[in-house]
RNA sequence: GCCCCCAUCGUCUAGUGGUUAGGACACCGCUCUUUCAAGGCGGCAGCGGGAGUUCAAUUCUCCCUGGGGGCACCA
C-alpha cells in the first residue's frame, strides 16, 4: 500500500486562510510543502481557506500570494496558476461543500441540529466549571420531527453536525511521530456546515484535499488533533486518507507559539526591513530540518536536492533572529556590487539620500557605495544609517568622534596642509591618496593613525565606517576639499 | 479539567547502548587593520529529574516535571 502511495505523483498544499498577513510560522509550513513537492518532483498546490466571511479579506489573500511569490515558493496549481482541480478558493466552493454535507445527513452521519451560539457557550461554561470537558452534548442528535419543525418555526436556522462514533479509536498515522491515537467518545460531535452555509475547516479541508488529489498533508502540530475528527469523515464517506505529517511549531523567545506579541512576525516586514527572500527561506529551512554534516547555507538547487521528511526533526524551535541575521549579511556578502545596489536604491530613495531619478552616473556611484559598504550590512535597511554621510553634505559630527580624534592641537594644521597637498594632486586615486597621507605623517611627526582618523571625521563626521581611501574617492576630489574646509570652520568656532 | 505532542550548550541542531557528546548562531578573547565590518585562530557553554532494563545509558521503557498545542457556527 506505501508502495502505491509512493509512487501516485506526489500532490501536496499550502492552505492559508487571509485573515492576516503571510506569518513566518505559515511561512515555514508552505516551505516544507513546496520543498517536498519540489524533491520528489510533484505539484505544489496554494489553496485560499477564505470561508470566514467576518475574517478573510481580499487584499490579505492578495498580500499572501505576493510574499509567497516574493519567496520564490511557486505553486503549479492556485490562483494566478489556474489547474485542473479549481476553484482554489474556498470561497468558491461552497456548492461542493454543501452536497457533500446533504450527503452525509441523508446517510445518518450527520444531523441538523438547531442549538443557538447562545445556548452553546451557555453550556459549555457549565461543563468546564464542573470539570467536565467542553464538548458538544449531542442533544440535536435525536431531535423529533415535532421539535424540529418548533426550531424551524422559531426561525432558527440549523447547522450540520457530524455524527463521531461514540466508541472505537482513531488513529492518526503521521510520518514524522509514528501512530497517535485518539479515543472518538472524548470527541464531540462537530459542525461542518455553519448556519450560513459555509464549511467549517476541518470538513472543506477534508473534500478539497480529497478533490485536489493531495497526498500528503504537511501542516503545523497545532492540527494534529484535529487530524481524527477529520479522519472520521473520510471514513464516512468512504475516502481514502491522504498521509499526514505534523510539523512543530515555531515559538517566540519566551517559548509560546510564535504571533504578533513576539514583535514582527509577518513576511512583508521582513521584506521592508531588508531580508533577501532566500536567507529568510534557508533559514527557515534549518528550524525543524538538518543535514547530518553541519552545513547552514544551500542554494536552492541543493535543499532541493538534500531536503527529505526523514530529517525532519520533532521538537518545537524557538525563531532567531540573530541567526536569520548573520545568513542575511552573509547573502549580501555574496551578492554583485550591482546586484546589492539594484536593492539599495529603494532605501536611499524613501530616506530621501537620493533623487526619485537616479542618473546614470550617480547609479555608478551607488553601485561603488554597495561594494565598500556591503560587508557590514546585516539588513539592506541599514544602509541609510551607514552610509548617509556619503549622499549628505550637512551630516552631523559625531561629538565623540570630535573629541577624541579632532579635538588635537595638530588637527588645524594638519587639515590645513592635507587640504594643499590634496589640491596639488593631479589624480586623484586612492594609492596616492595613502601615499600623500603616510609621508604627511612622517612630516608632522604622527602615526599614520593620527593622519587619517581627522580626515575621517571631516569626512563621514564620525569614528567608524568604511575604508578611508575607498570612501574619499567616491567622494571625490572636490568634496574632500570642500568637507575639509567645513570641518577646518567647524573647529574654528 | 480532559486529550495530544515535545524535551542535547542561551538559540538552531548532529549523534551513539561504550564518543574527549560534533557543528552553526550568539557571546568572550586574540589576530589582521587607520576605525568599523568581514576574515583567521581560540574560548565559554548542553544530554530536565527519578526509577527500571543492561556489564554499560544522553541513547531503550515507565513515571514525574517543564514547555507547547487542541477541546469554536476560527482556521
């Protein structure tokens, strides 16, 4: 039978529900479906659970696909995608859901049952303070047509629950933790078709994973007891079950499950902040899966390659962002001057750094601005931070920076004379720049460090940053003077 | 309350019935260097507790503890 399953073309989903934007935890589990899919060469299929009416939005679904295309996770069946199992969105589907249902309530496996919210929550506070668990009573299950004609006059409007056998067990056969049983009378009877007619989760879950052909269902632990009730419907109506695979959850610092109190959780702002789409997905690669070398960075065509459930670990990982960090800069690193410029102008741009209309040789200037400064970049939003002083001839002097490296009897001089010499040069390259500042040095009997730290600070007006010879001939010769000249007026006053 | 899942450095993890328990991030030194960053070198740091099985348990079993998730007309 495994052996069958094996070798049905591999069909498995993302399913996100766009009640909010793309999570990081959603994130991973699309991941690990579009890596599966990818690796055994099957189809990956992104399908729109929008049947909270109150909750889903548009444009969330709308933001989902544009992270998820962002990420370079492309799906072969879904919106924009089309496929041969559509509509992929829930929404859409309603019709299907609904035969289904009737289907199951003309087979006696489930029932109408006319229980107002009200009276639900009523009883379930009841249960839970007698320490009784919370499920449903089954009082609708057994109504007489009398009543149910008195609900029907009343006006109340019925949902369709699911009729759990009250005895037995459910078995949930997982990949990644083996056989989990579930005792079915711990299991109340369940809606499945809300009064307004759509679906509840676990039961549209259910047909369109059946409909869309999914082999195999890979989504977060916080469904794993959720897998039986659903089960249960397939066997009820006689469907096959897909193979399932919990993965873990990712959790915050403090341990609880990764969400909005944990500060940003969502993609978008990843994305704004700077994040390269792949080093957010290599790293979210390595929260719950691992080679058995310690190898961190893959390109795509290797965790491809590489990527397998058999590795994937059980246990719930905390997301780190120092970690997520250090593989961003590391991206940067290895990236084309060209290529980190294209990335940084939008930055530069929203700081105001540079005109909306880069020219041609200010683009060339940014481009030799990326080279120097890319190797101290974690996220591409520090860029304007890190390089402000190069776009602004006002900056402001560090007042530390001042005090220690300015603040010398020799610095008016010695700008002074720095100030001549740069003039008189004929070109201005950074070799004659080191040159001239190493023999001035002697001159002025100081360490070479004593020369530069000044010219520095006139610079940049700060201690650290990137090489001094490199940064000055971007500057050029002509603003070298000019900001020696500013910071010589400075140190007058 | 009930059910389910999980448990190796601070974090992500590798690993084995007998290992000096390995790597990565972070952190701390040293080094390179005009500063910062990057790089190189080195360091700190871990098998939650208790029984049992065994000549031997981090590894197998049970219990406890801890953490997480679920028990909706949310997904």
């Amino acid at each position: 039978m495994l052996d069958k399953m094996d070798k049905r073309e591999v069909r498995v989903r993302f399913a996100p529900s766009p009640t909010g934007e793309l999570h990081i935890g959603g994130t991973r589990t699309a991941l690990f479906n579009w890596l599966f899919a990818r690796h055994r060469k099957g189809k990956f299929i992104l399908r729109i659970e929008d049947t909270d009416v109150l909750r889903s939005k548009d444009d969330l679904s709308q933001s989902v696909i544009e992270s998820l295309k962002w990420l370079g996770l492309d799906w072969d069946e879904g919106p924009e995608a089309g496929g041969d199992y559509g509509p992929y969105f829930q929404s859409q589907r309603l019709q299907i859901y609904k035969e289904y249902a009737h289907k199951l309530l003309k087979e006696g496996r489930a029932y109408l049952c006319y229980c107002t919210q009200e009276e639900l929550e009523e009883r379930k506070r009841e249960k839970q303070k007698e320490g009784k668990p919370p499920k449903y009573d089954g009082r609708c299950r057994n109504l007489s047509e009398e009543k149910r004609r008195h609900f029907e006059e009343e006006g109340r409007r019925a949902v369709i629950r699911f009729k759990v056998p009250q005895e037995g067990i459910t078995y949930v056969e997982d990949l990644l933790r083996g056989r989990v049983s579930f005792e079915n009378k711990l299991i109340g009877d369940f809606v499945i078709l809300k009064s307004d007619g759509t679906p509840t989760y676990n039961f549209a879950n259910v047909i369109d994973d059946t409909l869309m052909k999914i082999t195999h269902v890979i989504r977060g632990d916080d469904h794993l007891s959720n897998t039986p009730r659903q089960i249960l419907i397939y066997q009820a109506l006689s469907l096959q079950t897909p193979q399932f695979a919990h993965l873990s959850m990712i959790l915050g610092k403090d341990g609880a499950k990764l969400s909005k109190r944990h500060g940003a959780t969502s993609v978008s702002y990843y994305r704004k902040k700077g994040y390269l789409p792949w080093a957010i997905v290599n790293y979210l690669t390595l929260l719950g899966w691992s080679t058995s070398d310690s190898q961190q960075l893959f390109s795509k065509e290797e965790l491809i390659e590489k990527f397998g459930l058999e590795r994937v670990g059980r246990n719930p990982a905390v997301f780190d962002i120092k970690k997520l960090e250090w593989m961003n800069g590391e991206y940067i690193r290895r990236m084309e001057p060209e290529e980190v410029a294209s990335l940084l102008i939008p930055y530069l741009k929203e700081k105001g750094l540079i005109k909306e209309k880069a020219m041609p040789e200010e683009r060339e200037r940014i481009e030799k601005i990326a080279s120097i400064e890319q190797e101290r970049l974690k996220v591409l939003s520090e860029i304007t931070d890190l390089a402000d002083f190069f776009f602004k001839k006002d900056f402001v002097y560090e007042a530390e920076a001042v005090e220690k490296r300015l603040n010398k009897e020799y610095a008016p001089s010695l700008l002074k004379e720095m100030k001549k010499e740069i003039e008189e040069l004929t070109s201005f390259t950074e070799e004659e720049l080191e040159d001239l500042l190493r023999s001035l040095a002697k001159k002025f009997s100081l360490s070479p460090g004593e020369v530069f730290h000044p010219l520095r600070i006139a610079l940049t007006g700060r201690m650290r940053g990137p090489g001094l010879f490199e940064l000055a001939t971007v500057l050029g010769k002509e603003e070298v003077l000019r900001r020696i000249d500013r910071t010589l007026a400075m140190l007058k006053k």
